[in-house]
C-alpha cells in the first residue's frame, strides 16, 4: 500500500539562499544573476521530513531585463556562490523561480 504524501504532509520553510551567482541555460551562461529563494521542505504530521519532497520558490534578476524575458518557461541550472548548482524553472518575466521534489514513490534515486 503506497502512502499519499501530498494529502498528509505541509511544507515548512527550511533553508534561505541569496547571493550572486551564474546561470546556464541551452547552452548559454548568464554570470552576476541575483538569486533569493527558500527551500520548502514537506513535513509529515508527526513533524518528520518526507524525504525527496521539497519546493524552491524566489526570484533570480539578471542585469538585462531582455535577457531576463527569454527564459520564461525554461529549465535553467542556477549556480550558486558557493558552488552549488540548482535546477529551477523560470516562471515569468519578473524573475520567479520554481522547483519541486518529487518524493520517495516517484523513482529509485531516493
């Protein structure tokens, strides 16, 4: 019997990241792009992680509107100052970034 994660679990704000960093997309590298997202981690009732269920949710402002507007609706990978790369969706012209975990019943990986 598979557990419904979704109908028994919260997101509770876990981790804030802000910096300036680079982004790739479709083979393009994009450098000084701002980033400011949360990371939101899904909770069980009994107030455990549900492990792989996350949410990124901030803004990323690139020094050219223009470009900015060229990345609504794609995939990016937002490397952060530290190093660490982040795969995120662009969700409009203002910036938003988006991204979600899958969970432990989606694949093998977690």
């Amino acid at each position: 019997m598979h557990q419904q994660y979704s109908s028994e679990s919260q997101f509770k704000a876990v981790d804030r990241k802000t910096g300036v960093g680079s982004l790739q997309c479709a083979g393009e590298q994009y450098t000084n792009v701002k980033y400011d997202f949360t990371r939101f981690q899904a909770m069980t009732r009994a107030g455990l992680p549900v492990p792989g269920l996350h949410r990124l949710d901030g803004q990323i402002a690139l020094s050219n509107s223009d470009e900015q507007a060229v990345l609504v609706g794609q995939s990016i990978v937002l490397i952060l100052e530290d190093g660490t790369p982040m795969n995120m969706t662009v969700t409009d012209e203002s910036g938003r970034i988006l991204a979600h975990g899958h969970g432990p019943q989606s694949c093998g990986c977690c």
